[in-house]
C-alpha cells in the first residue's frame, strides 16, 4: 500500500500576514518531517482573483466573509515570495474559486489542484478545470461536502466523461465538526458505490479528536485534509484548525493505525512464527496397526492424538483430499513422521485451477453469480486438465438449464452425446471448433449451436473461450463419453467454491 498523503490546509490562517504564513510553514515542517517516512505531506493553498471574486457592490462592505477575504488577499508578489519559500518544503496544493484563478494554478508550480466542496457544482469552474486540463495535465482532487447522492453522481459523470484523472475526498462542511457528525461509514458507502476513485476525507474535526485517523485508515482512506495553524497574540485561530501541538497529537495516532494495519509482508514474515507457536497445540497421526510398505493408508490404519511431534504427520495432513502411501514399514502405537510416506494432495491442484479460472473470468470481465461453485471435469485425471477439461459453473437447472463453461487456451473436450439433454451453445468470448458427428463447426463469438440429443460432440479451443450452455434439465447420468475410460473414472469430477 502507498504512504497516505496529509494535505495541510493553510486557507486563510496566513491572516494576509507574509511572515506569520511563513512562520506556520516552517513551524509544521519541523513536526512533519519527522512523519515523513510514513507519510507523505502537501501544504494546500487557495486562490480567488483579488478584483473579480467579489462583486463590486460588495467591495469594502460590512458583510463577513467578504471582510475576511479582502483583510486576507495577497499581493502577487507576496505570493511569489510565500510559494517559493513553501515549496521548499512541501508539494504544494491550492485550491481555486474562480475560472482565473484556475488558469494561474495550472500555470504555476503545483502539484495538485484541489476543488472545494462549495465549487463541486461550479459547473463554469468545472468547465475551466477540464479545458486547462487538456492543456497541462495536473493531479485533481474534490471535496464532496454538502451534496446529494445525485449531485456527487453528476460530478463523478462529469469528469469521468471527459477522461480527467481525479480522487474524492468524502468531506463533512460543519465548522468544526463534532465526533457524532463525523459518519465515517459514509466514506465506505460512496468507496463501495463509486469504486477506488473514492480516496480521502478532508477533515474539519475538533482538534482534540485523535480517534478519527486510525478509524478512516482502517477503511481505506489513504488522503487526508486538516486545517493547520498557529496562533500570536496578534492572531487568533480558529476552533477547526490544528495548531503543532495538536497535529502531532493526530499524526501519532494516525501513526499507531499504520503501525497496526501492516502489510502483507510483514504478515508473510509473522507467518513461520505463528506456524512454530500453533503445532505446539496440533494433533498428530499415529499408528492403529503394523502397515507395511507402499500401502494406501485407510482411516482405520491410524490414530489421531496429542501431541504432534516435529515432522510427524499432523491432523491438518487428513483429508479427502490427500492421499497417503507409506514408503517403508511403519509400526502400531508409533508416530507417523513424514520421511516414511508420500502425500498426494489433489486439493492443491483444484487450487490452483480455481485460479487460474479466476484470472480468466476477471479479465474478461464476466459477471457471475453469488456464491458460485466451480465443477471441475478433469477427464483422464486431474494431472491432465489442462489439456483435456473444462470448468463449469451452474446457474440454474430445473426444468431449464443454464452453464456457464469456461475453457481454457489448449483445452480439448472428449467426444460424448446425450439421451436426453438437448442444448445451445451461445459464445460469449473467444471461438471454440465444436464437431457434432464429425462435422466441423466455428463458432466465434456472438454465435449460438443447438446440439440435439443422441448427438456426438467434441469441441476445443486455442485460445480459450467462455461458453453460455442453455439446454433442458441436465442430469449427471445422462453424460455418455465414448472413450469408455472415462465412463469408468469415478474421480473425474472436482468442485470447490469460487471465491
């Protein structure tokens, strides 16, 4: 898995001050870069045009935001000196509020531009986000604050349909925002909805709520966003921005969930030690009788008990999917170690054809049904499949019938016919030569062959193909091979669960 990345979100904390934006970047690069082979960090800037964004008739008035705006503008030359001194430090992110602002993000030196949940259904600033896009292609992330499930759906649709490459970021727009209004389970909706595209949240909790990160890491969050701060006794900060002390506070509890998420090697590296500690408490196989050599062992040859000993047989060697044969005398009341027999284990092999029916079906993207079974013909057994056998998968079979059977490259099945069963088959990928009493048929995809009863047949693939079996109700004594050794193979048959 990639190192989340924390985006930073100065906003307006610089309080249009030069030194004190200056000061909160260098004062959070001393905290993060102790993060840093953890996580990765960008500093996330916003941009509105200092003499379009607001209206004239409000320039210079009473009203809030447009006051905090105005105090807060920098000069282009302030930004200049502000994104120079940042990028040392940081990737850097902004944020635009207007279609100029969005031309000069793509011009200068970001790495990602960032659309905030208020401008998600700015469908002019979409519009200038998608021309400058195919211009200079640029990270793009969007915050989904405030919107219906519609809404998000037409955003998703709007770039989707214009091929921009862009992650969501689920977000709640409450400032700040209390534990109860946080509803991470929504991040896992819209994730299972939408798919990968989905990636973060952005964030602006309470700042002394440490519990979130661990919590959104475990269900896949892998983007983050706070508002970040410091405080002077010339400027307050305010009640959802983090200042240094808390951040770190944050960041060591999102530390302790990457810690207890791991990895996958980490797990691979655990795994010899859990398998010493586990046989400690195994049973292992020893002797109800004196067996002598090459014999095929049978249940009621051995005895199970504790305990195990190092290289004996254990319990988990039973199965119906092993066999057993001595390679020497072995005697009653006596451990059965391994060097004195030789386990045959089918069940890894019907492992291994599962997935590699898996892979198959996956790319060519076939949908199937829940919880479905492979059945696995393997005529001349097993060790042969994979060059005479099919996989099939049951759909329905009641008065109609209906397979799914899957093929793959080189695979040949062998002549039979059916008394009863009349079927079509309808090629949903790949081309498949079928002959029905020696003559040849190809069938590509698209085509569909109905086989009457009392029909012999045999047909394979080159390169694999996916077969959609329609026909009456199929039963399992109604399959009539014309080599007669595989009428008399009782083991030709293997199922297991897809999934």
């Amino acid at each position: 898995m990639n190192k989340p990345l924390l985006i930073l979100e100065m906003a307006n904390n610089h309080m249009g001050d030069l030194s004190h934006g200056k000061k909160i970047i260098y004062n959070f690069y001393n905290l993060t870069k102790k993060y840093k082979s953890k996580i990765d960090f960008a500093f996330k800037f916003q941009y509105r045009d200092n003499n379009t964004f607001i209206h004239e008739s409000y320039k210079n008035s009473d009203q809030a935001n447009v006051k905090r705006f105005e105090n807060t503008f920098f000069n282009k030359k302030d930004w200049r000196s502000l994104l120079n001194y940042s990028k040392k430090y940081y990737n850097l992110i902004c944020t635009p509020f207007d279609e100029k602002s969005v031309k000069r993000v793509f011009k200068e030196n970001f790495k990602y531009l960032k659309i905030a949940s208020c401008s998600a259904t700015d469908w002019p600033l979409l519009e200038q986000v998608a021309l400058c896009y195919k211009k200079k292609n640029k990270k793009i992330i969007a915050s989904l604050a405030g919107l219906t499930i519609n809404e998000i759906s037409k955003i998703i649709a709007f770039f989707k349909n214009r091929k921009i490459d862009i992650r969501y970021l689920y977000c709640v727009g409450k400032y700040p925002t209390k534990k109860i209004d946080v509803n991470l389970s929504y991040f896992k909706f819209l994730k299972e909805r939408y798919g990968s595209i989905v990636q973060g949240f952005s964030s602006h909790e309470e700042p002394n709520n440490h519990l979130t990160p661990i919590m959104a890491f475990g269900i896949g969050v892998q983007i983050f966003e706070k508002h970040v701060g410091i405080e002077s006794k010339k400027y307050k900060l305010n009640k959802y921005s983090s200042t240094t002390k808390e951040l770190k506070l944050w960041l060591d509890s999102l530390m302790v969930g990457l810690e207890t998420w791991g990895s996958k090697n980490s797990r691979d590296k655990n795994i010899k030690n859990e398998i010493i500690q586990l046989n400690n408490f195994k049973r292992g196989v020893y002797l109800a009788k004196n067996i002598k050599k090459n014999v095929l062992l049978k249940k009621n040859d051995i005895k199970i008990s504790f305990p195990a000993l190092k290289n004996q047989v254990k319990a988990s060697d039973i199965s119906k999917y092993h066999k057993i044969f001595t390679r020497s005398n072995v005697f009653s009341n006596k451990p059965l170690l391994l060097k004195d027999v030789k386990i045959i284990d089918k069940r890894s092999k019907v492992e291994k054809i599962k997935e590699d029916i898996k892979s198959f079906l996956f790319n060519k993207k076939i949908v199937l049904p829940a919880n479905c079974r492979l059945e696995i013909s393997h005529h001349y057994g097993i060790d042969k499949f994979y060059q005479y056998g099919i996989t099939m998968i049951n759909v329905i079979n009641n008065k109609y019938c209906k397979k799914l059977i899957i093929m793959l490259p080189g695979q040949k099945h062998p002549e039979q016919y059916h008394k009863i069963k009349e079927e079509s088959f309808f090629i949903l990928h790949g081309n498949v030569s079928l002959l029905l009493n020696n003559k040849r048929y190809y069938l590509k995809e698209g085509m569909l062959k109905t086989i009457l009863p009392r029909t012999k047949h045999k047909f394979f693939t080159k390169k694999g193909c996916i077969i959609e079996e329609l026909s009456s109700t199929s039963k399992s004594d109604d399959s009539f091979y014309i080599d007669k050794k595989i009428n008399n193979n009782v083991d030709r048959k293997s199922y297991i669960s897809l999934f």
